[in-house]
C-alpha cells in the first residue's frame, strides 16, 4: 500500500507542476504579451482606416467623411480591445495612462513599439488597396505643415491632445469619474477635434498614426510636430490630473 501511495503521490505533484507552470505561461501571455498583439493589431486597423478616409477624400470638400471614420474607427477598437489592452492606440495615451497610474512602467515602452508597428502596416495596407496616383496625390494619409505656422501646428496638436488623452484619463481610467460609455466619448473627442483643428494641424493627436504613412509615403516634413505636440498634451493631462483632478488614490496633493 506504502508503494501505490507513493506513486499516486508522485503522480499528483508532477499533475500539480505542470498546472502551476501552465498557469504562469497563461499569466504571463494574458499579462504581457496578448495586451501588445491588441495594441498593433487595433492600432493597425486604426491606421488603415484614417489613412483610407483620408485617402478617399480627395477632391471632396470639407473633412466630416476623415472625422467620422477616425472617431468611429476607435470608438469601436476600444470597446473591443478595451478589457485586454486598455485600447490606448496612441503612444501618448499610453505616456499618460502610465503618468496617471493607468499601467505598468514594464509595458510602456513594449506598446509604444507595436503601435508604431501598427502603424506602418496600417498605412501599408492602404498603400496596397489604392492606385497609385490617388495615393501619392492624398500623401498617403500623411500629414502635411504650413512651414511658416510651425508653432500653431504645434500648439494645436498639443491643445487637442490635451482633450483628447483628457478624457481617455477620465472616462477610463480615474475611478471616480469612469463610464462604460468612454470608448463612445472617447471616438467622439476624436471626432471633434478633427471637425476643429484639421485645417490647421491635420488633427493628429497620434504619433503612430503620422509615423505609419510617413514612413510608407516617405513624408517627413516636420514630422516632429506630431510627436512633441501630442506628448507635451500627454504631460498636460497628467499634471492637470495628478495635482487637480484625480481621485484620492491617484491626486499628488490634498488627498
């Protein structure tokens, strides 16, 4: 009895282990890895379908058909990839999400990458789908800046981003004041801002979505714009909510 005991025991440990190591390779996917694989693909199919309203906009007058299409486009991303990502999309929504307490130092830099990844393969596939003359006459999607209104392009972009990653903060992240209904007001942020600073700053408000095309149009004139404009909007919006608007947990001051 002492033996079949013995192996039954045995047995039961080795079954135990390999549930245990099992549960951290799930763990560590779900964790790590699952949340960057949504991050490019989201951001991916983000970029492909601003770039295509862009793209199929060309010769019509006014930007409702870019507006649209960007807002619900991320509207619904959101809702989608939300419970495994947190739906950012955009590297300054995660530079923010981590300054307000939203996520881990550890995945920053790893969901800033696949974004940019996204990006690119985003605007490649609308490089792929569409003739080469519509393609290169829209820029690819790419973001295009007056030369001599540098700074106004920059403020923009730093003003609409501040709204934008505001309410992300807000509506997702600060528990006091989070909704289900945040991917809805969060692709209506987007959509405002474009119907407000398109004419100005092309309303990018996303470094991977500039990155992508650029990098598969080969457009980089004054790209920097839509990265200094949308980070500095990130660290706004962390300062606003970190010294005035969080909740206890998350307020520096006054808790």
């Amino acid at each position: 009895m002492s033996g079949e005991e013995t192996k039954t025991e045995v047995f039961t440990i080795t079954e135990e282990t390999e549930v245990r190591k099992t549960s951290r390779r799930r763990c560590i996917f779900e964790k790590y890895v699952q949340p960057c694989l949504a991050e490019l693909f989201g951001t991916g199919l983000f970029v492909f379908v601003g770039c295509a309203s862009v793209i199929g906009n060309v010769g019509t007058v006014g930007v409702i058909q870019p507006a649209v299409a960007h807002g619900l486009a991320l509207g619904v991303l959101i809702m989608v990839f939300g419970q495994i990502s947190g739906g950012h999309f955009n590297p300054a929504v995660s530079l923010m999400a981590y300054l307000c307490g939203g996520m881990e130092f550890l995945l920053l830099l790893p969901y800033i990458l696949a974004q940019m990844v996204g990006g690119m393969a985003g605007a490649g596939l609308t490089k792929a789908i569409y003739p080469s003359g519509v393609y290169t006459a829209s820029l690819g999607g790419a973001f295009g800046v007056t030369p001599n209104a540098l700074a106004e392009t920059t403020l923009a972009e730093v003003i609409m981003t501040t709204f934008l990653t505001t309410v992300v903060c807000m509506g997702a992240i600060n528990t006091k004041t989070s909704s289900p209904w945040a991917p809805f007001c969060i692709g209506l942020t987007v959509t405002a801002n474009i119907f407000a600073g398109a004419m100005i700053s092309g309303a990018c408000m996303n470094p991977a979505r500039a990155f992508g095309p650029a990098v598969v149009a080969n457009h980089w004139s004054h790209h920097w714009i839509y990265w200094v404009g949308p980070f500095c909007g990130a660290l706004v919006t962390a300062s606003f909510i970190r010294l005035l608007f969080g909740d206890q947990k998350t307020r520096l001051v006054l808790k």
